[in-house]
C-alpha cells in the first residue's frame, strides 16, 4: 500500500506516463488531462490552448477562489460537529439518519439539477436560488432543535434542508470549470481554496464561537450562505450547456446520464466512487464520537487536520497526474485510506490524529481526480449530467448505505455507552480494502474517449 503512495509522491511509474505522451494529439490528449468535487459539477470546457493570464484573468481567479472558499466554509462549519450538536440536544439517535438525508437527497436534486444547467438555466441563477434556499431551511432545522420538534419533524426539515444543499457543490464546480482554459493545471490549486474554507469554518466553530455542540454554527453557517449567494451577482451569467426546448421526463429528471455506464472504465469509475463512499462516510460521524470518548476538546478544529493534506495534495495534483498513470493515482488514494483506518484502528489519540492527517490523501487521489477523469473523458454536453451521476451514486447509493451501515455497525460495536473502537475501525478498514481489490481489478485505463 505504501509502495502505491510513494509511485504517487515520487514520481515512480514514469512508463505510463510515456504511454499517455505518446498518444497525446492535436489540442488534447486522448486520454486525460484534467479537471474536478464531492462532489459533481457541471462544466463546459474550452478546447484552446491557455493564454497569458491577463488583469481579467487574474481577477476572474480571485473571484472563483472566493467562491470556492466561502461555498465550503458553511458546509464545514455545519457538517463536522452535527453530530455531536444532534447528540447535546438529546437526538443523538438520529444521527445517522440525518446523515442519511443528504443520501436520499442525491437520488432526486443532483441529476434534476444538472439536467437543468444543461439544458434550461445558467448555473450561476441556480446557484442563487439554491444558496437562499440552503440558508433558510438551516435556519428552519436548527429552529426544530431548539424549539424541541419532535423526531419526524426534525427530520423533515433535515431532509428539505440535503434537498436544497446537495447540489450546490456540484453546481459551484461547474461554474468553476467553465471559466478556465485548462483545467489540469488551474483547477487543484483553485480546489484548494474551498478546502481551506472548509477548515476556517471548523476553526471558527471551535476557537471563535466554542461551538462544536452548539446550533450557534449552524445559525452562522446559514448567515454565510447568504453571502454566497451575494457573490453571484458578480459572476458572469453562463449559459446553459444545450438549450433544449422540449425535453422528455427522462432527461427532465436527468435519467439519460445512465447511458454512460455503457462504457466499462466510465462505469468502473462510477461503481468504485460509490463503493468508496461507504466505508469513507464513517469518518466524519464516527471520528467526531471517538475524539470525544478520548475526551478532546475543539473536535472540530481536530477533524479539520486531514483539510491541511488535502491543500497540500491538491497543490501538487497536477504534477502527480503528469508523471503517474491514472490507475495508481486512484489506487493510491484508496489504499492511503486502508492505512488511514487501521491507524484509527489502534485506538489512541496519537495514532487517530495521524489517520485524520491521511484523509487529505485519501479523498483527494480518488475523487478529486475522478472529476478531473470526467472533465476529460466526457462529452462537453453530458458533463453536468455525468457530475451528477457521479453525486448520486456518491452521496445517494454509496452514503446512504455507508450512513446506515455505518449506524448498525457502530451499534453493534456498542455495549452499555462502550464502544469498541478498535473494532469498528478494523471493519472499516476491510471493507475499504475490498474496494481497493475491485477497482484494482476492473479497471483497464483504456485511451478512447465517449
């Protein structure tokens, strides 16, 4: 596993690179070169060569760096510490479930959404209309729980809340995407921006506001996506990738995107992403309890640490895509989180910490570079169609079974308010090396594009 990491880190493996060089052609590589998200996106990409950056250049970078950095801020500062603000107010058992919206939530909003940036509306209009409405219905839930609604109710307004949240990063990535001129050098180092987004709203939850049990974040995490949705006005009104007049209900609701599962490294991408997902949705419910059972304090500003990798990972992304062949670029990602989990797996603080510093490995070798393999790999026209695909089988079948799977196991690792840490880590920890086995296996890295 390590021996993957270092072909990635080092360079090693230069002979399919050479491969890759040889069948590059025309103004683009036939096989890959580059583009993202967690999450989806939808994208429209300019086949020219990149020109000297210019004052309006710069300033357009500034202006999508902002973007990715205050889209992300919120979700951080809400998603880590939710479950333990669930469980100060009494709903801990509700935890998994709650997670399990956002799954629910990706079987309908991604593909509907992406069908519509597609084909009908500018993604930056629906940006708006999504950031205004992700701000009331946080408000709305963090309202259930103090007020002391009962279970349904709370997650009623959880579930309306991951319906209007779960496409805002994939339509923030398009946006991002269809500004710039080559994407494999210029999208990681933009990405890292949301990362360290993300990992300012976790600091100000735990360091500014003392908060990691509080709905005080959730309330300023709403107040933040009403700055997001200010920032839209001063972005250009991109249209939609193919206008269509008359669409049937299979490419309303976006359906048609199954198509590309005909094709065998799409759909081997797309499967292992969602097998991924199950294992990897324990991370931030369960390191959370279990840096709380050690009893740490600032948990958020804790968990954030695997946000520092994740920077350092996507700044030399583009270098590593360069000089390594694809396959040991997702390779890697999975096994570094083989490792990840066992570390978890030894049970004291010392060693869970390093497994939290992994995260940024694992996550960004496989995902981030998934969405730059369907920048590059997919039709202009299908491209917000194929992010959502990829967003639902991540955040719909993959988290919805890893957020529920992930609950009955935790239970089953519980006996009287004990768990057993160890444990449930190790269960994690082969079930991700199964993942790793498969994608091994399956995937061939074919040079022929759909």
């Amino acid at each position: 596993m390590m021996m993957t990491f270092s072909m990635v880190v080092f360079g090693v493996g230069r002979k399919g690179s050479r491969k890759m060089k040889r069948r590059a052609g025309g103004a683009r590589s036939a096989f890959f070169n580059h583009g993202i998200g967690v999450c989806p996106r939808l994208v429209y990409s300019l086949q020219t060569t990149m020109p000297a950056p210019t004052p309006d250049a710069k300033a357009s970078r500034r202006m999508l760096a902002t973007l990715f950095f205050c889209t992300a801020m919120p979700m951080g500062m809400w998603g880590v510490p939710l479950a333990n603000v669930f469980a100060a107010h009494g709903r801990g058992h509700l935890v998994p479930y709650v997670f399990a919206t956002s799954s629910l939530a990706a079987f309908i909003s991604p593909l509907f959404v992406g069908a519509l940036a597609d084909q009908k509306h500018s993604p930056v209009l629906l940006l708006r209309w999504l950031t205004a409405a992700t701000s009331v219905a946080l408000l709305i839930t963090c309202g259930s729980l103090a007020w002391g609604w009962g279970d349904a109710a709370v997650l009623a307004c959880a579930q309306v809340l991951a319906l209007v949240a779960t496409p805002v990063w994939s339509v923030t990535s398009s946006i991002v995407f269809s500004q710039l001129h080559d994407a494999k050098q210029q999208f990681g180092p933009l990405r890292a921006w949301a990362t360290a987004g993300w990992m300012v709203g976790c600091w100000i939850i735990s360091f500014v506001l003392k908060a990691d049990a509080s709905l005080v974040g959730g309330v300023t995490a709403a107040g933040l996506w009403l700055v997001v949705m200010t920032l839209t006005w001063r972005l250009p009104m991109i249209p939609p990738g193919e206008v269509v007049q008359h669409r049937t209900w299979r490419q309303i609701l976006g359906l048609d995107a199954l198509e590309l599962l005909k094709h065998r490294d799409h759909r081997v991408v797309f499967i292992t992403a969602a097998l991924y997902c199950v294992p990897l949705a324990a991370f931030y419910p369960y390191t959370s309890r279990h840096l709380h059972d050690l009893g740490v304090q600032n948990i958020s500003a804790v968990v954030s640490l695997g946000q520092t990798t994740e920077i350092l990972v996507m700044l030399l992304l583009a270098g590593v895509l360069a000089r390594v062949r694809l396959k040991w670029v997702f390779l890697s990602g999975i096994a570094i989180c083989v490792v990840r989990y066992s570390f978890n797996a030894i049970g004291t603080l010392p060693w869970l910490m390093t497994g939290t510093l992994l995260h940024g490995f694992a996550y960004t070798l496989y995902f981030i570079t998934t969405q730059i393999y369907l920048e590059e790999r997919i039709d202009p026209k299908w491209r917000a169609r194929a992010q959502a695909l990829l967003s639902l089988l991540m955040g719909g079948v993959g988290n919805l079974i890893g957020y529920l799977g992930g609950g009955w196991w935790y239970a089953a690792c519980t006996k009287n308010g004990v768990t057993d840490w160890p444990r449930f880590w190790w269960g994690e920890t082969a079930l991700t090396a199964a993942v790793c086995v498969f994608f091994a296996l399956a995937y061939r890295g074919r040079a022929h594009k759909t």
